[in-house]
C-alpha cells in the first residue's frame, strides 16, 4: 500500500463541479492500494502517515506529526499510484488492487483515520470518480510511503 502525503495549509477536492471535501492546515494523502495488500496494511499504513514528522517544531526542525498538530488529513482514492512503471512509456496497471477490494480497504483507511484522529478532522475524495483536487502545498513538502510487500 502507498501513500504520497504533501505538507498543506488547505486542500480541497471535487467532483462534477462540487466541493465534496476540503481541509485547512494539514496533510493531503493520495492512497494506491496494491494486491495483496489486506486490512494490516491498511492500518499500520494509517499508523504511519499520522505519526510520521513533517510539520515544523520551534526550531523549524521536521520534528511534529500530524497528531501533534491537531491539524487535517484529506484521503483521496488514487489507483495510479500502483502502476508499474517498469518499461516502455505507457504505464500498467497490474499491480493495482481490483476495484472491490481497494475500496473495501480505502474505507478501512478512511475509518481508521477518523477513530485516530476524530471524523472533524478527516476529508475524503470519492472512490472511482473523476476527481480535481486543488491544494497548496506548504514547503513544498511531499513523501511516499510504503508497507507491505516487504517494504518497511
């Protein structure tokens, strides 16, 4: 499972022209879900994107997670981050989890968050829309993480 988390000061997402969900002072996660990922990954994914340390302490040192903050996490569904990029110019899309079972786990990451961080404090994209996101990147500040697959 992956999860590319940017630094933001608001991010937002829509779908058909509608703001579905928006978020001040926080993190913007674009979640793949990969096969063979499962419910473990799911949540120690979760784990780690709300514990991990990139908001600024006093000495403007990476040093403060978003637990730490009280700040926002907006979850948006993103199946192309488990393309397999290997060869040619086109990417593939075998790696990805089907469509069932990805959404059963992004709704899993989605609770997760909401029980860890309070359902206030979590936006979501829409599973398999067609989606725009807008946000300021703050920093510019931008991580993928990984777990599963025997990635630590």
């Amino acid at each position: 499972m992956k999860g590319l988390i940017q630094r933001v000061s608001q991010a937002s997402v829509s779908v058909d022209g509608e703001q579905i969900a928006s978020i001040e002072a926080g993190l913007l996660l674009l979640l793949g879900v990969e096969k063979g990922d499962g419910e473990d990954e799911a949540r120690e994914l979760c784990r780690k994107i709300l514990t991990y340390r990139v908001f600024p302490d006093d000495a403007g040192r990476m040093n403060r997670s978003l637990a730490d903050i009280g700040g926002s996490l907006l979850i948006v569904p993103q199946f192309t981050l488990a393309a397999d990029t290997s060869s040619g110019t086109r990417p593939g899309f075998s790696l990805a989890a089907g469509p069932d079972e990805a959404n059963r786990l992004y709704r899993l990451f989605v609770a997760e968050a909401c029980s860890r961080l309070g359902s206030d404090k979590v936006g979501e994209g829409a599973f398999g829309a067609d989606m725009k996101v807008g946000l300021v990147n703050d920093g510019p500040v931008t991580f993928l993480l990984e777990v599963g697959h025997g990635r630590k």
